[in-house]
C-alpha cells in the first residue's frame, strides 16, 4: 500500500518556522505518512536534519530544486 505524502511548503519562511511547520504536519499524520518539506532558507539544511534525529522521524530523501531544499521525512509505524 502506497504511503499517503503530506507537503509542507514553506518556502518564503525564515527558520525556524519551516522546521516548526514540519513537526505539526508529522505530528497530526498518521503512522508511516512521510511528509515533504519544501524550504529555501539555507539553515533547513541544519535545523531538519536535526530536528528529525532528535524526534526519531527519518530523513528519506534530500534534494535542490530551483533554489528550494526539498525533504522527504518519514513518520514510524
């Protein structure tokens, strides 16, 4: 069964607002959602990777497009 994908687009947001945004959409996703984090503050390279280790979230896929960071983060089961 295909895993439902949230997107949490936060592009045009200063940190920590996207690293904020991306906790509230994982928290009221169900288990084993996995939500994408479209940021273009340079400081989401630090603050999600950060963020998803200290809540056991799991980082699937970082990406660049156009300027925007891109990540694809993993809720548990």
């Amino acid at each position: 069964m295909e895993r439902p994908e949230i997107l949490v687009d936060a592009r045009g947001h200063r940190c920590p607002v996207p690293t904020l945004r991306l906790r509230r959409a994982l928290e009221a996703a169900p288990p084993g959602a996995r939500v994408r984090l479209l940021a273009d503050d340079p400081l989401a390279r630090i603050d999600v990777p950060h963020f998803a280790a200290g809540a056991g979230m799991e980082i699937i896929e970082v990406g660049e497009d156009g300027g925007a960071l891109s990540f694809l983060v993993g809720k548990p089961l």
